[in-house]
C-alpha cells in the first residue's frame, strides 16, 4: 500500500497520513479507516472542491466510501 500524508487544513486536525501497512494517523494518533474517511470528508466540504483531493489521494474503492460517506451526511 502506497503511504499517504494529507495536509487538512481544519481546526483541531491537521495532518492525516496512510502508512505502507494501511494504518491510519491523525496527528500521529492512531484512528481506523473510518474515522480517517470522516476527517477527509468533513475537511474538503470547507474546502469546495472534495472530489479531486478525494480521488488524487485514495485508491478507488477508498474513493467511493468517500463518496458514499458524502451523500449519507447530505440527506
């Protein structure tokens, strides 16, 4: 697995980072994939332009629970 590292721009998290094992850090604490989906989620609706950071950082399936996280907190 490719290692990733996010920068959030968000109160309260900062960097989200991907280890090659698939672990998951938010300003080196330890989170799940899950929580680590709901930060990318809740930092790019700020930002305006959710998808394209969304999709230039994950692998597609990651991509799509994104998407799918996305339009649950929409309705």
């Amino acid at each position: 697995m490719e290692r990733i590292k996010v920068c959030l721009h968000k109160k309260n998290a900062h960097m989200l980072e991907r280890t090659i094992k698939g672990e998951w850090f938010l300003d080196f604490k330890p989170i799940t994939q899950e929580q680590a989906i709901g930060e990318l989620v809740e930092a790019v609706q700020d930002s305006g332009y959710w998808c394209q950071v969304t999709k230039d950082v994950l692998p597609t399936e990651d991509f799509e629970m994104v998407q799918e996280a996305y339009e649950y907190q929409e309705d």
